[in-house]
C-alpha cells in the first residue's frame, strides 16, 4: 500500500543536541509537510516543500530547519532542541497544495 | 483566517449514528469545509469535504446548513475504532486564492468517546 512513512517512531535526545527525523512516501506526491503536535494540542504547521521549493510559516522558529533531497524523502532538522520541543511530530504529503492530505504515524520526540 | 467552533467532546454508543456539529459562522463563500479524524497515536487522516451540497462517502456524510453557517459530520454506525479527535477545517476554494493560504488550520476539534 502506498503510504507515509516516519523514522524513527520514537526518539529521544538531549537538551542542545542536534536530532534529525525522518519521512519517506511512496504516494509520488509533490508536496511533503511537516507538523508540530504538542500534548493536548491541535497540530501545528512548521514548513512545507512544494517540490523542490520550501515553504516557511512565519512563526516557526529558526531552530527548524528541513531538507528534501528527492521526492520519496523528506527530514526535519532540529539544531538544538529544548525542552520545549517536545511533541510528536507529523510528516503528510499531498499531491498539490490543494488535495487532501496523507500523514504519516508521527514520530514522538523526548528532549531530556 | 475562518475559524470553526466544535464541542470539546461527545459520547456515542456503539452501532449507533454520531452527529458531530461544526459552526463556522464567518464562512466565506469560496471556502470548503473539510473534516479530518485522529485516532488515538496516529496522525490525522482525511474523512470527508465539502462546498454547498451534502456530501457522502464510504467513511461518512457531511450535511451543510443552507446558509452554510455550520456542518455536520454524520457517522451513521460507529464503532469503537471510530474514537478519535474530528476537526472540522475551513480550506479556500484553489482557484480563487495561492496555495499559501491552503493550508489545514487544525482547531481544537471534537473528541469522540465510542462505549461498547
């Protein structure tokens, strides 16, 4: 089945320490999100890539950064997490800015 | 942005319709309304949208108010894998506006509890 994949499911880092999460797909769609999903909360939009162009919400915080290598692959980039930046984080993919949205299964990040 | 209003969270019984509301009063003519579901530690998946006309899928149906003020979204037999927090979200119609503007505003959406 074609579908959003995120690595790992569950990561743990330290305090300042650089993490990088991971998403692939294999839905051939150009448009590859990211989310923030704090406890209790709604998701949140960080960024998103139309194809090889990225696309930045004005309040997502210098410390996000990402990457797109290729269409199958997408990574979230966090430079020095706090302890603030702990939350699931949501990968979806779309196959324009207008279609519904397909969202991988998170990967929860615990900042120690 | 529109915004949406939904309850904080509903019950159903099992095998029994849900009818979950949305009041979106500052709708404006172009924006569609979209219903996305999340089940408890997954993320959130697409179930149903709509512009005027009630809409149905395999999932469920979206009924829209005639002035378009509010919706609902109707799970007709729910089951117990049908827990999980609804948002109801207000997209632009593509045509009318850049896809900047496109994107899922997720609100606090609807928590609903299925009891065997």
């Amino acid at each position: 089945d074609a579908m959003v994949i995120q690595n790992p499911r569950y990561q743990v880092t330290q305090f300042g320490k650089p993490v990088t999460l991971s998403c692939s797909q294999t839905l051939n769609h150009n448009v590859m999100y990211w989310y923030q999903q704090k406890s209790s909360q709604a998701p949140k939009l960080l960024f998103h890539y139309y194809d090889k162009d990225f696309n930045n919400e004005a309040d997502t915080p210098d410390n996000f950064q990402s990457r797109r290598p290729n269409t199958s692959f997408c990574f979230l980039d966090i430079r020095s997490p706090g302890l603030g930046d702990a939350a699931m984080y949501l990968c979806a993919t779309g196959q324009t800015l207008y279609n519904e949205q397909f969202f991988g299964p998170g990967t929860r990040l615990t900042v120690l | 942005d529109a915004k949406t209003t939904q309850p904080n969270s509903m019950e159903s019984n099992e095998e029994e319709p849900v009818h979950l509301p949305c009041n979106h009063s500052t709708i404006s003519g172009t924006d569609y309304i979209h219903w996305y579901r999340q089940l408890p530690s997954q993320g959130p998946e697409y179930v149903i949208h709509g512009l005027t006309s009630n809409v149905n899928n395999r999932m469920a149906s979206l009924a829209i108010a005639e002035d378009r003020k509010s919706s609902t979204l109707i799970l007709h037999r729910a089951t117990l894998r049908d827990a999980a927090v609804y948002y109801c979200i207000l997209r632009p119609d593509p045509t009318m506006y850049g896809g900047a503007t496109n994107k899922l505003i997720f609100g606090t959406g609807t928590l609903l509890a299925v009891q065997p």
